[in-house]
C-alpha cells in the first residue's frame, strides 16, 4: 500500500492519496480544492489511476476537491449515508467497504462533528491480515483534541456532542497501533487544541488526548462546548457549495 498526505497550511488541513499500486488503484481522502493538481500529479507520477474519492463528511471550513478529481479522473465519489449532497455518490453505511485491490477501506460511522460523519478504516491484505493499520479519522479524533460539535448542529450541538462522545468510544477501541491520520491539524478552527504534529496512533491519543479524558458524555459535552474559537468564515457558502458539488464553486 502506498500513502501520500497533503498538508494544506493555511487553513491547517490534511489530505491523503493512498491504495494498491500492484492493482492500480488510488483513492484521495478529503481532498482540498487547492491541491487537486498535486493529487493528479502524484497519482501520475506513481503509474496509477485515481479510482475513488472519499469524503468523511461535508467540509465546514474549505471548498472540497471532490468534484475536480472526480471530473478529471472518472473516479467514484463516496460519502457517508446521509451527507445531504446533492451529486451522484456512493453512501457508506457502517461497516460497508471500498476494496482497491489489496488495500480495503472500510466506514465507521462517526457521527459527531457532523450528522453524516464517518472514519474509514485502512488494512492491507499484502500483511496476511485484515487487520486494521490505519484510520482516516477526519473531524472526529483529531492529535491532541477532536473535532468541535457545532458547525452543523442545526441548534443543538449538546446532542451532537453526546454523539462525537460515543464515535470517539467506537474509535478507542482500535488497537494501540493503528495510526490515526486526521483531516486537521494544529492552526485550524476545527478544534482548540490540536497538536501540530498532524498524525498520531489510537494509543497515543488514549493516553495523552486531554478531549476524551471525560468518561461520561453530559460532562464530554459540557467541556467541549466551553471556549469554542469562531466559526470558520465564510462556512454557509462553503457547506453549500460542497452540498452542490459545483466544480471550482467558491473556490
């Protein structure tokens, strides 16, 4: 399996091209409208097609790249069921699996940050196992805190923190090892915390994450919700311009 990030500095998102060179088949997770063309060239550059596209949810704080790599590449664009968007797709229900060859994607449903949230979890059967290796977790577990609740509460963020709270719970119970590869890190408005060191593992983050520290989900909330840092400008434009799915909308 082969693993590009993208780290987009200024707003502090991270994406990711991966998958099965042996079969040819790449996939780009919560890719960035600005970084299209460096996806294209990469996958180009590594002699394979860019076959899937995969959002975790709809994107509050930058115009998604979705739309562009699907029209230049033909490739199949997947959501979590219930993302509300306007454009063809293929919904990912819990548990549902994307196969690029020997690398098998498969969604856990993260609800939390958004309503349709999911984070998709990687193995590589070229290792003999299915075993997990590592999580894109987007908006959910971030390094160092997680994703904040109320962007798209839709007026009641409280239950949407309640959510992130048992999300994060399915995610802990990865292995230790499993690395953690989210879709923001340190300077972005999707946290307050967030380390900039932008990858982790599941143990790692168990241990030193001071955001899931709160074993009861009223507190989790309470705690969450407290201090949030503005909302990122410009956000209904954004949302609606990736519910659309325009290529190059509000770009």
């Amino acid at each position: 399996m082969i693993l590009r990030p993208f780290l987009y500095e200024p707003t502090a998102c991270a994406s990711y091209l991966f998958g099965c060179t042996g079969h040819g088949r790449l996939a780009v997770v919560d890719p960035h409208i600005d970084l299209v063309d460096a996806y294209l060239a990469e996958a180009d550059r590594i002699g394979a097609p860019v076959v899937a596209v995969l959002e975790t949810h709809v994107q509050a704080d930058h115009v998604s790249g979705l739309p562009a790599v699907v029209a230049a590449t033909g490739a199949t664009a997947y959501l979590p069921a219930g993302a509300g968007v306007g454009f063809d797709h293929q919904p990912l229900r819990d548990g549902e699996r994307v196969d690029l060859g020997n690398t098998v994607v498969r969604a856990l449903s993260t609800p939390g940050h958004a309503p349709a949230h999911a984070a998709y979890i990687v193995a590589d059967r070229r290792r003999g196992t299915e075993e997990p290796w590592l999580a894109f977790t987007g908006d959910s577990l971030l390094v160092g805190d997680v994703g904040r609740p109320d962007l798209h509460a839709q007026g009641d963020p409280e239950a949407m923190a309640r959510a992130l709270h048992a999300s994060l719970g399915r995610l802990m119970a990865l292995p230790d090892g499993v690395s953690v590869y989210p879709s923001h890190f340190g300077g972005s408005v999707c946290g307050r915390s967030l380390s900039s060191n932008p990858f982790s593992t599941i143990g790692f983050e168990r241990r030193h994450n001071a955001a899931i520290a709160h074993a009861d989900p009223d507190e989790f909330a309470a705690a969450l919700l407290s201090d949030l840092p503005p909302a990122p400008a410009g956000q209904e434009a954004i949302v609606a311009a990736n519910r659309a799915g325009s290529v190059g909308a509000a770009a």
